[in-house]
C-alpha cells in the first residue's frame, strides 16, 4: 500500500515529536487552523462539529441539574476588574484592551472579558434581593481572550470558546455541594462522552483561581504522560458577593452576602481527546462526539447499484440516529480509507458489488482496526452497538493507560525518575507552598490535584522529608 | 381585580407611548436588562431561551441546505478592514478596536469584530485552490460588536449575537440562488416560527450593505406601523474575493475568484417578535419559540392531591415535547394568571380539586383570551393542536395587520398622510437616490424593499412624477 505510506509520512512520529504530531493532526484533519492574529485560532467545520456534539451533552446535563443559560457583555469596565483584588493580579497582564471607538478615545477602557466574574457579580446585585431569588443558577456559553505568551490550538489560544456557570447560594453548604456536583457532572462526561479517564480532586493554593477560596479540577493524562486540566469548578465563598455589594434579606431579617461558585471547561477539551485517544495513523474519535460516526466507502463505485446502495444504507443509518456519510469522491478507496482513518471516524463500512449480492458489508472498527461482515439486513443495531463497543473500549484503554502510568513514589529521586519517564506522581506532601514550588523548580512538575480519597501512600512529605498527610498527583501539565 | 389593575398598569400604554411599552415589556418579563457599559444588554434566561429556539429552528434549516458551522477569531487585524472601500467606509466609525494587552501596547491595532467578511476571506484564501473546494458553504454563531449611538434592547446594542453565513461558489448564477435560497429559509422560519408576516425584496443602492453588489432583506412591521429589517441576505460578486485574492484554478485550467454570498439574523429577532405580536398586558409569544409553552397553575394547593396532579400533568406533557411549568409558588392564582399573561406562555392550564374530580382542567389561550374545559385523559394531544392552532391564529392576525397597513400611493400628499397614519406605503419609484433622499427627508420614512412582485401600482415616481418602473415599499424603520 504505497497510498498508506505516503500518508502515515505526513504526520510526524508521535513517539519521536508528540508536539509536532498534535499540530499534523489539527491541520491536516482540518479541525483548525491558524488565525491571522497572533495566537488564534479558526475552528473549523469538522472541529467545530465536536464542539457542537460536547456543547449538546453538557447543555443537557446542565439543565438537568436546574441551570439555564443567559449571555452577558463582552466587554466590562475596567474597574470591575479592579474589585477582587487577585482577581485582578492573576487577569490584568493577560487582558486585551479596547479604548477607542473609530477615532474617538473612550472615557474608561474596556476588558474583552477574559472571565465573567466581576460583570456577572455587578448583574447579581441588580437582580438579588431577598432569599427567595436564591438560588441562582446561570450558565454561559461565550468566547474569552486571554493573551497567552505561548499558544497551540485547542490547548491554549488568545481566545476560546467555553462555558462558564456562575451560581449563587444561601448556605456555604449548598454552594460547596453545588461545586462538587458540578465537577462530577464534568467527570461523568468525560467517561461517558469523550471516553476519557480523568483524576478529579482539589487544587492546592498556589494552582488554584484567581478570586476563589478553593478549586476543585479534572486532570485528563495526555498520551505523552503530561497532564491537560480539562474542567475546573470553583467555590468563591463570599470574596465576589462582598467585593460586588451582592446582598439578600434573610428569612431572619437581616441582609446577608450570598456564597458563590464557577464552573467551567472549553475547546480545550478537542485537545484532550486528541491526545488522549490518537495513534500514529492520526484522529481516533470517541462515537459520541465523532462528526461522522460511521463513513460509508462504495467500492466499484462504477458497477451498477452500488452508490444508490451505499445512500441506501447512510438513510437507514440516519434515520437511527447514527452521524452518517457516504464518500463519494473520486478518489480510490485505499486513499479514502486512510483519509478516514486520520480523521479518526470510528467505523468504517465498505459495500461493494458482491456484499451486495450476499446482502451483507464490511465494518472496520478505527479503535481495533478490526474488520468484520454485517447482514445490511440489520444494520443499524448492529452499528449502533459497536458504536457503543468502541466507546467502551476507548474507555477502558484510557482507564488502562491512567493506571499504567501513576507511579507512587516516596521521594524525589524516585518523583524525578517517574517523571522523566512520563508519569504522574502520586505522593505525599506536607502543604507548604516552598515544597510545591521546589518540586516544580527540579522537575517542571506542577502539582495537580489532591485526589479526594486522602488514604496515606507514605507519611512523610516527597521534598522536605517532613511528616505528611496530604495524598497529591504531580505531573508536567500543558 | 384589583390585582390586575395594577398589574397592568405597570407596563405603559402602547398606544399611547410604544416605545416606554416595549422598554417595560422587556424589562419587566426579564427577557433582558442594561449592561454597565452604555449600549450593552444582558440577555437574560427567559430572553436567552427564545434565542435558543431560534437558534435551534434556524441551525436546522442551514444544516438541511447543506451549510456546516465554523468558528472564526473575534479579533481581526485593522489592516483587513481597509481591504474593501465600502466595507471600510461602513464600518470604520462604528467599530471597537483592542489598543493594548494589560500594560503592553500592541504592534497593529485589532478590532473587535463588526461583522466576519474580511477575516473569513482571509481563512478563505488559504483554504480555496481548485473548483474540487467550491461551494464553500460555511455559517458561523457569534457575537459582533458595532458601537451605536442610539441602543435600546434587541433592536440594535452596541454588541449582539447573531449568525453570518458566508459562502463562494464558481458562477455568480449560482451565488445569486444561494442568496435567494437563504432569504426564502428566512421568510419560511418567520411564518411558521415566529409567526410573523415578513416583506421580502431587493435593497436600493443607498440601503445595501457595505460592500455588498446587492443586498436582499425582510421587513416586519411592527404593531406601531414601524419597519424592522429582521434579516439580510448579500449577493457579494466578487468584491471580496478580489480584494482578499481568493483564486481557484476552475476545470478549464484558468485561475479565477469565486462568487460569494453572506446572510444573517440576529437577536434582534426578539425585539421582532416582542412589537409584532405583543398587547396591552405584555408579550404574546409564538408556541413554537415560547420557553413556557403551558404553564399550569394549581388552584387551592393546599387541598390534597393538587400539587401532585399538576407535576403528574406536567410530566405528561413533558414526554409529548411540550415546554411546561408548574408555577408552585406562593402567590395566589390571579397573580400568576397576570404574571403568565405579561410573560406570554401561549397556554395556561388551570387544575383545582373539582378539576380532577371532573377529569379534566382549563385550558386559557394567551391569544384570544379564551377559556375552553379539556379532558385530562387526552390532554397532551388537546395541548399539542391548540399551541399549532394558536401558532395559525398568530400568524393570520400578523398577515391581516400587514396587508391592513399598507397604503399603496402615487404621490407625496397620500404617502405622508399614510406614513402618519402609521403604515407601510407601496409606491412607485424612478429609481434615483435623490428622489428616495427627499422622500426620507420629507417624512422620515425610508425606502424598506423593492418586492419580487414587480406589478406596476402606477407609472410615475411617487416623488419627482417621471416615468416610473420600479415598486418599492417605504416605512419609517427601526
């Protein structure tokens, strides 16, 4: 197969040069490219397509959860950013400006909203005045800019697309559970959508938003053995409602400062399915976002029948709710099979003359790269379970590869050597920020997350040797 | 009712004021609020839900026209804009243009998008070489930012959301059908979405878009005799395929620059729908877009079994695809029957403890006000065809008003006497903008399309009395 060869070539060795290889895949798969402005990025059809699909999950889970979703300006008054005081801190050097109109100068400059916080506070406190308008429960689906020094598409861009939910509480209770319930709608999407094996858990002080008294996070394992946070759910206390005069009469008369949570993921999460689930051969789609779910490739496209039987079959697929195409172009199906595989469509289903007559077609699973003969006589069930198969088996390769690759280490020479041979760490740490840091100064790990089940692997801190009782996950994050 | 009374009188008179009306009605049913930064809104949830129906009718729609979504960056070089001379001219005063990043003033100022043309021709020349690439048929969601100088909610905001569709094509038969194919989508999702009667025509040279060789609109009319352009659709030529050098090499072995064609529809919709079909107690909202589609409003809920009975209603109706609510609040029932009424929901359904004796409920249409007896046991099909029948009755009455209010003229006396009267006058026109100019001068009304129906409704320009070929509608417009 020279066609194969020739392909495979274009995208550079995932072992050799991960970096390289993720970039191959998002151009040549045409899921974005490059915008002319420094650091952005065009969302192409075919990656727009999976955003709409993780959109349309979340949007659901969501608003089964009691949230519905509104829009607030782009652009906010610089001094609101100035309200929080490390809010400001974390989001001042990175923020895009506006400050004129045409040729006029405007009286106070503006903030392309990195993050909604402060202008949905100042909204809240218009709109909140008695107990009985809690809680809130608002979600946002909007674009943010963020000028980051160093970008790469999906994974860090001057602007993204993302959602951003913003909730008020009576009780510092029921805002805490909102936070947790909120990162498990996250982790629960992450399995059973993009098939994605994630760590969740609490962030320490030093890793945690800019603005919130503690923030809980997903970590999803890149196949390179560095760490994407792929979803973050923060509680804030009273730091916004405070700094923003938010109050509410209280059943007992008095006026009191609601509690207050964020939650977010973005486009982000296409680049953590790329490199949680691609191999050498390109894109390897979990079904439930996959554009196309199954392509359809005529073979012999020139014998009589067999295009109107390939539609024949994409309509039956449709109508039972399968993403379905038929690819009709000129070119030979071995390119076509490659083209497919690259752009990571989890079956492929090929028809030609003689399946026909034996009323029968061939399905190759993009996961296996197994091949296999269906009666076309019941060919939606049999689609729609692979698909679901092949989810699965994403999943539990995931799960595998998560498991493989945390190592428990006791100090630094084993967190060095772990690291170095891409791992995550997971280990004990004494707290203190100096350690944290020390950590990352001799290893370029950060830490991750400090995993809800605290059962002890070791009783004294990985750096400074100290007595322990916090179980942490280090790891290189992108 | 005394409830009702002051119920009603807290929205103002739109016969007497119709635009404090529509600034309450918005406000009121928090469909919206001011944003701090003048010009700006704050879509609010039951505002945003209206627009994600729309979105979701009219994504529909693109998608069975064969058109993929895509998501271009926000922030567009300045440079770019100066590319097309019109486009410039057009937009230039109007946009918002990012200066500096935090403290760090950039290289080239950017602006923050006013409309997507030249970025998009931009990506579009890089990814366009052979006629194998056409059509390229691409629509984008978004927000875009024009600073105006007069903003009031939905109807024009210094930023909105809306959708672009932009498209090139080999010939410019082609092209031009695309622009008419979207226009038709348009007027379809008036009529059988927002239950709106829509005027659809060619713009006059001086109303066409900037940069655009033929612009193509709808016109609704409002309950005040105004016009409210809802939708465009350009014809581009190959103005922007010119100046941003998109080429493809056709079948003929010749370098070319495609045709190409934009479309949009905005939130401004809302605004649409809000002074088409709105009353004296507030909103009227088309079924097929309304969050609420039937609210329910138990009646003595604290005798047994109502609260049950409702939520068992409400979840009959939920599985048959109707958007319900129990509103179980405390308020007594004519202050929710008010409440209801301002906010629009098409049905409201009445259950008290004689009702379920009975096996049955009220039904109160939101339309004509009418109260109708309907049985429990088929309440999801009674519920089904009286939201289409209410979607009829809105429609027709939209329809009659239209044709009631407009005024065909054939001079100056007749159409100034009409345009006071609130209508929309067909007239003839010689085609010259100075005539179309003293016109606007004269009367404030504007010339809003030239119909396909080209029919003559005279021989002599309503203006200057020459020979006269072309019939043109005039409003006053928002």
């Amino acid at each position: 197969m020279a066609d194969n060869k020739q392909f495979v070539k274009e995208i550079a060795d995932m072992s050799a040069d991960f970096p390289q290889w993720y970039t191959d895949v998002v151009l040549k798969t045409e899921l974005a490219d490059y915008g002319p402005v420094k650091g952005t990025m065009v969302i192409r059809p075919y990656g727009y397509e999976i955003w709409e699909n993780i959109q349309h999950s979340l949007d659901r889970r969501f608003k089964e959860t009691g949230h519905k979703n509104a829009y607030f300006p782009l652009l906010i008054p610089y001094s609101y950013l100035l309200k929080e005081a490390e809010h400001v801190e974390g989001f001042a050097p990175e923020v895009a400006l506006v400050t004129h109109v045409g040729d006029t100068e405007l009286e106070e400059k503006l903030v392309v909203r990195p993050t909604s916080e402060t202008i949905i506070c100042e909204m809240y406190s218009r709109w909140v005045h008695s107990y009985r308008d809690l809680p809130v429960l608002i979600n946002q689906w909007a674009n943010v800019v963020r000028w980051e020094k160093t970008t790469r598409p999906f994974l860090r861009t001057s602007e993204f697309l993302w959602q951003e939910g913003h909730t008020l509480h009576i009780t510092s209770e029921e805002a805490k559970e909102e936070t947790l319930k909120m990162l498990e709608v996250y982790r629960e999407f992450m399995q059973n959508v993009l098939a994605i094996e994630v760590l969740v858990g609490r962030k320490s002080e030093k890793e945690k938003f800019a603005g919130a008294q503690e923030t809980y996070a997903m970590e999803a394992m890149m196949l390179d053995g560095k760490s994407l946070q792929a979803g973050t759910s923060h509680f804030f206390g009273r730091n916004f409602s405070d700094a923003f005069d938010i109050k509410f009469l209280d059943k007992d008369g008095t006026l009191k400062n609601p509690y207050q949570t964020s939650w977010g993921v973005s486009t982000r999460l296409i680049g953590a399915l790329i490199m949680a689930h691609g191999d050498q051969r390109g894109l390897k789609l979990p079904p439930r976002v996959a554009p196309v779910q199954c392509v359809i490739i005529p073979i012999a496209t020139h014998k009589a029948g067999v295009l109107d039987k390939a539609y024949e079959i994409a309509e039956v697929l449709k109508n039972a709710g399968v993403r379905v195409e038929v690819d009709a172009r000129e070119q030979s199906p071995g390119w076509k099979f490659n083209e497919w595989e690259m752009k990571g469509a989890p079956i492929r289903l090929e028809i030609g003359p003689r399946d026909i007559e034996n009323g029968q077609c061939v399905l190759a699973r993009r996961d296996t790269q197994e091949k296999s003969t269906a009666l076309l006589a019941d060919i939606s069930s049999t689609v729609l379970s692979l698909l679901d198969e092949i989810h699965n088996n994403m999943y539990e390769q995931s799960k595998a590869f998560v498991n493989n690759h945390i190592k428990i280490c006791s100090n630094m020479d084993e967190l060095t050597t772990a690291i170095n041979e891409q791992n995550f760490v997971k280990t004990m740490w004494c707290g203190c920020p100096e350690c944290e840091a020390a950590v990352k100064a001799a290893t370029s790990a950060s830490s991750r997350v400090m995993p809800f089940d605290q059962t002890p692997v070791g009783d004294t801190c990985v750096y400074c040797g100290k007595k322990a009782d916090k179980v942490i996950y280090f790891a290189r994050a992108y």
